[in-house]
C-alpha cells in the first residue's frame, strides 16, 4: 500500500508538472499570437513642428473609469488631425501664417484664438491644421467644437469614444483606434506636376494624435 500511495503521488506530480508546463505555453502562445486591429502599428510622430514630440500631459485616471457625462463636466476631448506638405524645390515659394491654436502638452494649456468657446455640452475640440515645408513655409490651423459622435471633417470621422479616452476614428477608408497619447501617420503620398508645373513636386502625409482628456479649467483664450 505504502509503495502504492508513493506511486498515486508522482503520478500526481508529474501530472500537475505537465499541466503547469502546458498552461505557460498555451498562453504564451495566445500572448504572441495576438495581431494589431490594423495593418499598420500606432506611430507616434517625431516631427518638432507641433507639441506631439514631446510628453503628452495626461490628467490622472482612475483604474475604474467614471461614465463619460461625468468626465466631461471637468474634462474635454483633443483631437488633432495634422497636415504635412512638403514642396519641391522646383515648385513655387508659398507662406501660409495663420495658427490660432497652441497646445502645450507638457502642461496640458491649449491656448485659443479666434476659435468657437467650448460650450459645456460640447465633447471637445478637434483641431486641424497644415504645414508646409521645403518651398512652401509656414502653417495655419483651427478648432472645430465636438458636439457629438459621429462627428466629421474633410476625410476624417470620429465614431466612437470611451471613458478611458480611446477613441475610433476613420481617415479615408481606413479605420483607425488610438488610445490617448498616441498618433497614427499616413504613408507619404507624392503628388507629381502639382499645380500644372511638370517639376514640381509636393509629398503629403497626414497626422492624427489623440490627446486623451484634458482639464477644461487649463483652456486659455485671447
């Protein structure tokens, strides 16, 4: 009986050994396995011409996050769909200088001019803006209010948003899900014998960052 019950225990054991082994693996496996909802992964742009190179501010967040009626009461949404052309130097000199919009997203301080007041049952703002470089030179920008989902400008629509911040949106025909902080740039589109000029050339790629919710009470307006 003793040689029996020693027997029943390694079995026991090496049983529950295998099974430990086969748990580690059969997670990892769908741990790896995991694939990005999009064909491209969420890129965060370097670029130094607006804040989004730098630490993004980013209010605190509780592990549960409050409905979205309550985070909006202190809170809004920024968004930010950001334009590039660069030109060649065989197109003609342009100067573009019209910003009204600075965020500052070490401080979380968006600074505000000639642009429609936040309203408190607005969700936030979706800024737009385009630079141009090589050739051309300067930017302008704007704020559009958010009233509600769907909600959109040009070629771009927001469709949803969650009280953690994340939103989905669509650009084009492409769908697009970021979570706050993040960015998604477009493949460089290059535009030959722009302007009817057979030299010259403009690359285009557009920006979109997610700013997450930010602190109403740190709008500044002139």
């Amino acid at each position: 009986m003793k040689i029996l019950a020693v027997v029943s225990g390694l079995v026991v054991l090496v049983t529950l050994a295998f099974l430990s082994h086969y748990n580690r693996v059969h997670i990892a496996r769908i741990s790896f396995s995991v694939k990005p909802a999009a064909d491209r992964p969420t890129i965060f742009d370097p670029s130094t011409e607006t804040a989004v190179a730098r630490k993004i501010y980013l209010p605190s967040v509780q592990k549960i996050s409050p409905p979205l009626s309550d985070t909006l009461k202190e809170k809004y949404l920024l968004i930010e769909h950001w334009t590039t052309e660069e030109w060649g130097n065989d197109c003609p000199g342009l100067v573009i200088d019209f910003p009204t919009y600075y965020f500052d997203s070490q401080t979380g301080e968006l600074f505000i001019t000639i642009n429609p007041t936040l309203l408190s049952t607005n969700m936030g703002y979706l800024g737009y803006g385009t630079s141009l470089t090589g050739a051309g030179a300067g930017a302008n920008s704007s704020l559009s209010r958010i009233e509600a989902v769907p909600y959109s400008i040009s070629d771009t629509t927001l469709h949803a948003v969650a009280a953690g911040g994340q939103i989905t949106l669509t650009h084009k025909s492409e769908v697009i899900g970021l979570l706050p902080g993040t960015g998604w740039i477009s493949p460089p589109l290059v535009e030959n014998g722009a302007m009817g000029i057979p030299e010259c050339s403009i690359t285009t790629t557009h920006r979109l960052t997610n700013y997450g919710f930010q602190e109403r009470s740190r709008i500044v307006t002139n």
